[in-house]
C-alpha cells in the first residue's frame, strides 16, 4: 500500500464492441459468474477516458423548453436531455479543472470495492459545468472543502474500462 497515492486493486476488463455500444465483462466470480454490462449510448464517455479525454453532453435541441439549444454540460452525460428528451450532443471538456465541492474520507470498504483504503470519494464541481461529478482522489494527503483539483486518467494498459479510470488529483 502507497502512502501518498492510491491505488486500484481491480484489472481491465475484456469489450466487445456492438455497433458503436462497448460491452464489458466483469468477470468478478470466474468465467461462470461474468457479468456482462453495456454502455450503449454512454459508451463515448467511457472511451473518452482511456483515451485521457472528459467527454461530456448538452443539449442542442432549439425546442428544448429550458436550453432552446444551448445546454449547458452534463458530467456525467445523459443520453437524453432530462428536458426534451431528445439526443444529447457530445463534448469534450478542454479544462478539466475544478474544486473539492463536497467529500467523504472512506476508511474501510464494503465488499467488492476496487479501491484501496482509505481514500477519499469526492464530489468535484468543474467550470462551465452544471453538474457535480463523483469520482475519487488520487493523494492522499488532508483536504477540505475547495481544494483545486484537475483530471486524471488510466489509459493504455491500465484502463479499467469503468468510472474509475477518471481519478482527480490535488493542485
């Protein structure tokens, strides 16, 4: 166990790629008890990841009664608009700095938790943004509330596939 940094007790899982949806396999209790879990149109995002980008949605609908086509950020994206239901736009977000809006110190995890104890679970609020995304801080070192933060990512070899490969880390 690292001191001062985190680490993930969790290995890539194996795609299969569907048209343009991944589906993973989570093979948490051998090959009999893989699990087997689409992203379908959020699959963007999770690529976006291994690829060290922060992909996020708005809405570009001119009709839309509350955005009239010029949504803000979704991070985590959405699909669909939550206000026209229609297709949410896909975009990356170029500044992927933030700050500490709300955190959890975890101490001891429940079972089947990827990431090594203790760490803390934060909830990051990111210029230009509407939302509030949850994620995980790689130091380890005492934080409060305001902290500056900036985006990390496991790609290539150490992609996991899943959200834990967006991580922050303290500026």
């Amino acid at each position: 166990m690292s001191k001062d940094k985190v680490e993930l007790k969790t290995k890539p899982s194996k795609i299969d790629q569907v048209g343009d949806a991944w589906i993973l396999h989570f093979p948490r209790f051998g090959e009999e008890g893989t699990h087997f879990h689409t992203y379908g149109m959020l699959t963007p995002y999770f690529k976006g990841l291994t690829e060290g980008k922060l992909m996020a949605t708005w809405c570009a609908n001119p009709k839309c009664p509350i955005s009239r086509g010029k949504g803000e950020l979704w991070l985590p994206p959405r699909a669909d608009c939550p206000d026209c239901h229609q297709p949410m736009e896909w975009k990356r977000i170029e500044n992927t700095k933030g700050y500490i809006y709300a955190y959890t110190y975890v101490e001891r995890g429940g079972a089947g938790l990827e990431i090594e104890t203790p760490y803390y679970q934060i909830d990051v609020k990111i210029d230009g943004v509407c939302t509030i995304v949850k994620s995980y801080l790689l130091d380890r070192k005492p934080i409060k509330i305001g902290d500056k933060v900036k985006a990390g990512f496991l790609t290539g070899k150490n992609a996991t596939h899943t959200s834990l490969d967006l991580y922050f880390e303290l500026i």
